[in-house]
C-alpha cells in the first residue's frame, strides 16, 4: 500500500511520522518491531524520496507538504 505523497509507503510513513515526533532511532525500532539496521535504512530511503539533504530538512518538507501533523 503507498501513501499518495511521493510513493511513500505505508511503513515509511510510520517511520517519518515517528521521526517527525523526536523518537530516537532504538525508540522507533522498538515501537515498530523493527532492528536500528532497518531505521537507518527507511531514513536513507524518505531523504531520498523527498529529496532532502538531511534529516532536518526531511522533517520540515513532511510538515510543509502536510504528510505529517506537528
């Protein structure tokens, strides 16, 4: 299933959203079940697909665009 914005998936979008609200990168792997391995790798793909150079930059498209609520 992907999110309408810039073929976010499902999954992606719970790891920007969680990213978005300052949990760490143990605490996202935690709250999804997931390995830090896998966080790292959601991060390298949600720079690249919204085209942004870091993180904060990431973060702040999320909310401009509005495919996050802050």
């Amino acid at each position: 299933m992907k999110n309408q914005h810039n073929g976010i998936t499902v999954r992606e979008y719970e790891v920007l959203k969680l990213i978005v609200d300052g949990y760490s990168d143990r605490q996202i792997a935690e709250r999804l079940c997931i390995t830090i391995h896998t966080v790292n790798a959601y991060r390298k793909i949600l720079l690249k697909k919204l085209n942004a150079n870091n993180v904060a930059s990431m973060v702040r498209i999320a909310i401009l665009s509005d495919l996050v609520k802050f």
